[in-house]
C-alpha cells in the first residue's frame, strides 16, 4: 500500500542492526551513499570497524557502535551514542537477524530463545529507545522480516514464530503512533544470498555450516537494499520482493489450506530436509 508522501532521507540519521554484513551492510551503503548519517550495529566489533574504516576511507559519514541486540542494556547504549554524536535518530532499520533449521520437537529451548532473543527482542529493545526520537523527527521504524512472518514454514519453528511476533509488534505501533506521524516498514526479502543461512542454527545450536539452497537463484543483498531505500522514501508500509512471496502473500489469504500443503511440499524438499513432506 502507497500513500502519497514523499520522505527526504538525505541528511537523515540512520540506525541500521545486523550492519557489518549481507542485507545490514549493503543498506547502509545505500543511505550513507545518498547523503544520510549512518550508524552500524553489529555485534561482531572486529569486523565491523574493519568494514566502518573501508566506508570512512570512502569518505562516508558512518559510525560503528558494538551492540548485541539480545542485550536490553546494548540497544540502549546504541540509542544513546546515536544521540550524542547526532542530536537525533530518523530512521532505525531492525535488520539483525538469525535463522534455524530443525522440528521443534527436536531442537533444544535455548535454541527457541536464542532466535527470539535476537529476531523479536532485538527489535523491541532498539526500538523501545529510539522511539522518543522517531516520534520527535516522525521518522521510520522498519523491520526487514521474511515469508515466515506471513506463512508458517516447517522446519523454521522458532524464525517464523519471531517473524509473526516482529509484524505483530510493528503493525500495532503502526496504530499507536499514527497521529503521531511515525512511519511503520514491514518488508519481505525472500531467499538472499546472506550469510545468515550459514549460520542458521541446528536443533543442538550448532551452526548448520551450509546453505540447502542454490545462491545464484537468490537476490543480492544490494538488490533489497534498494529497496528498503525505496520503501522508506515513499513511505511504504509493506514490501515483499519475490515473485514466491507476492504468490505466498495472496494464496495465504484467499486459500489457507492449500497454502499449507504448498508450503510442506516445498520444504520437505530441501536437500537435508528435517521432516518428509
């Protein structure tokens, strides 16, 4: 859905999580690249002041600040130096992120929590404390979510159910704060060739090493950079980029059930698959 407005994002201050790799990074190449202030949260320190010193050298205004989004008191700090070195927060990019790969019967609850620490409580924490600013500026909170927010999958219990909560959490802020003029972001990338599926955790937490997928039929991170670019510019509420969520998106509402066997069929037919379809 479109609305009419036309948001200036050169010259904003832009917080963006998950920032020194994939998805995270190429955003905020794009921002910073357009002209925003960009700071990166990232909770690998190392490699993000290494990726924060090539930005520099390109003459970018950017700033890195260490930050576990699992960590209410890290959120809150990344908060804090975002103000002290800016004065302001315009738009705050929840982009960190971790999957898994196992049947909740079989998967460890630390696993569960570990997922919802990050994907669910990540986003409620950074946005709980920059929201007194995104209300001043009636700037943008996005979440960059997944079908999974939308349509269950098997096999991904504890991401999709911290994809729900995240849309949950962002529609309902959406309604909250729309005399207040905050702008609320919800976009699906689909499949992207990140590294996040590398990383996805096994049912004992171990990461699961490799992707089941083939990552030249996937999009680039730079390709949904653009267009969370695009969706915050024009204020969008909703994004879904691939041609498989558009059709998951509109099957889930018009035929739920056959949605459901489409899905299981799909799934069961990963390389590796932890169930049968």
């Amino acid at each position: 859905m479109r609305t009419t407005l036309w948001y200036r994002v050169k010259n904003k201050v832009v917080i963006i999580t998950g920032a020194s790799s994939g998805i995270g990074l190429a955003t905020a190449k794009c921002f910073a690249r357009r002209g925003s202030s960009v700071v990166m949260a990232a909770r690998n320190g190392e490699k993000l002041k290494q990726v924060e010193q090539v930005l520099l050298e390109e003459g970018l205004d950017v700033m890195g600040v260490e930050t576990d989004v699992r960590r209410e008191d890290a959120c809150r700090n990344l908060v804090e130096k975002t103000v002290e070195r800016y004065g302001k927060i315009d738009i705050l990019i929840n982009n960190a992120g971790i999957s898994m790969r196992a049947v909740f019967g079989e998967m460890t609850l630390d696993v569960f929590r570990l997922v919802m620490q990050t994907n669910f409580w990540g986003t409620v924490y950074c946005t709980k404390f920059a929201l007194p600013y995104l209300l001043e500026s009636q700037g943008t909170v996005a979440g960059v979510s997944s079908l999974a927010g939308f349509q269950a999958l098997p096999g991904r219990t504890a991401y999709s159910a911290s994809k729900f909560a995240m849309h949950g959490f962002l529609e309902t802020l959406r309604l909250e704060y729309r005399r207040q003029g905050l702008h609320v972001f919800l976009i699906a990338p689909g499949f992207t060739s990140t590294n996040i599926r590398f990383t996805a955790l096994t049912a004992n937490g171990s990461p699961q090493g490799s992707s089941p997928r083939k990552e030249k039929s996937m999009q680039t991170p730079e390709h949904v950079a653009r267009r969370i670019y695009h969706g915050i510019r024009h204020r969008r509420r909703l994004m879904v980029l691939s041609s498989i969520g558009k059709f998951t998106f509109l099957m889930r509402k018009f035929s739920p059930r056959l949605m459901d066997r489409l899905t299981l069929y799909f799934m069961s037919r990963e390389p590796g698959s932890p169930f049968e379809g």
